[in-house]
C-alpha cells in the first residue's frame, strides 16, 4: 500500500521451534510482548473493539488494472492480491532472513522476484506503471505476532517527504486459518484528518473516547521504560490534532 495508509498489525505470535532459530524467536516473542504491552496499556481499546468486530473483509483482487499509487502525495491507497509462486517466494525470504550470516544477496534476489510480481497492480502518480529497474529497498523485516499494535504508518517514511514509495505486507503462515479474524487491519480516516503533507502518524485512543493524532515519533524500550505514558494519553510535543471521538476521526 501507499506510504500514507494507516496500519495496524494484529494477530498473535508464536514460535515453531525448530532449529536453529529458536532462541532468536524466542527473544523476539519476549521484544514483542513487551513492546504489546506497552501500546495496550497506554491506549484505550473499548471504543475500537466493536468497529474491529465490524470492519469488512478486504477481498484479494488479482486484476493487474486495478493498480494503487504509489505517488509521494498519495493517501490511503491498497489493495490485496495473490500469485501462485508468493508463498515458495515467502518461505525463501524467511530462510534467507534467519541465515546465520544473513544472506543480504538471496534475499536481494527474491525481494526481486516478489517486487516483480507486485509491479503490475502498482502505478507513479503520473499514472506510468512501475518499472523494477526504479526500485531501492529499504528494508525487509521478518517476524510473528503483532509487534506495534496500534494506528499508525511507520517512521521511516518521515526520511523520504517527497519520494514515491510502497510497501509489501505478506502472510506467510496463517495461523488462524478458521477464526478469519485477519492478521491487519487497515484504518480509514474521515476527509481531512489524514493529509497528503502529513509527517509519520500515530493516533491514541483516550480514556474518555478521545482521539488524539499525533507524530510518530517512536520510542525505545529503554525511553518507554524510564517515561512511561499514563494510560490513554500522549505527550504533547507529539500531538497535532484531538478529536472527540473515533467516529470523527472516521
């Protein structure tokens, strides 16, 4: 999707114990339940939960002339799309990602092949589709659970303002195949809360039913840890925008 749709990563976490990454899971479930616990106690879910229970399901749409923008300016643009050859792709990206040594090569090579796959249902904001020769990666990320559970698009957008960009989101194993509760929820805002010059957001949900758009900023452990946030509330060097409640918000 676009740099500017608002994402918030939700499914539980677990570790498949076979070797040699075990340990490294482990510690990263052990990072994540931290970091979980953390965004629910400062945030106020009651008034969300009922619209999550209620949200639609987003329908795979493998028609390449459905394409998303992936202009600088773009708000709010997705799509979900299959290929047969995604999940081997996948599974080659989570060995690659585990490698003792990180094999940055291989996984260059299969970033690739998915981006390659993705492109057609991508276009530039002038409307010119996407070629892979214009790509740069930034990052690639590999984990289970839900490591930010909360409203927000990510920090790194804040370093290219002006750059045309996407990202991937991919399932590689669905753990709760018969709930369809979903993995990711994507949030769409009211007309005029997100806007296209809008810096990274993280948007916290109050205690009396308030909503209060912000910077993401972000924080480390450590940060969290030495200045907790009391519940439901955000610092104000952060905050742009309250609302009064989420249906204002959208």
């Amino acid at each position: 999707g676009s740099k500017r749709g608002a994402a918030m990563p939700a499914s539980a976490a677990k570790c498949d114990g076979r070797p040699p990454g075990l340990a490294a899971c482990e510690a990263a479930l052990r990072r994540q339940e931290r970091a979980v616990g953390y965004d629910m106690r400062s945030q106020h879910w009651a008034a969300a939960l009922p619209l999550l229970d209620q949200a639609r399901n987003i329908t795979i749409d493998d028609d390449a002339r459905s394409t998303i923008s992936v202009s600088a300016t773009a708000v709010g643009e997705y799509k979900a799309w299959t290929h047969p050859r995604v999940p081997s792709i996948l599974t080659g990206i989570n060995a690659a990602y585990k490698h003792a040594d990180r094999d940055t090569g291989r996984l260059a090579s299969l970033a690739d092949e998915l981006a390659s796959l993705a492109l057609p249902h991508l276009r530039h904001g002038d409307g010119s589709p996407v070629q892979l020769e214009s790509l740069a990666y930034f990052n690639v990320a590999v984990g289970t659970g839900a490591p930010f559970p909360a409203i927000h698009w990510d920090m790194a957008w804040g370093m290219f303002p002006n750059v045309e960009g996407f990202q991937l989101w991919c399932v590689v194993e669905d753990e709760y195949p018969a709930h369809q509760d979903g993995s990711m929820f994507i949030v769409e805002a009211a007309d005029g809360v997100v806007a296209s010059s809008d810096m990274p957001l993280h948007f916290t949900l109050q205690v009396d039913g308030q909503v209060i758009k912000g910077l993401h900023l972000g924080q480390t452990r450590r940060a969290r840890e030495q200045h907790p946030a009391p519940q439901g509330t955000l610092k104000a060097a952060g905050s742009l925008r309250t609302f009064d409640s989420i249906h204002s918000a959208g």
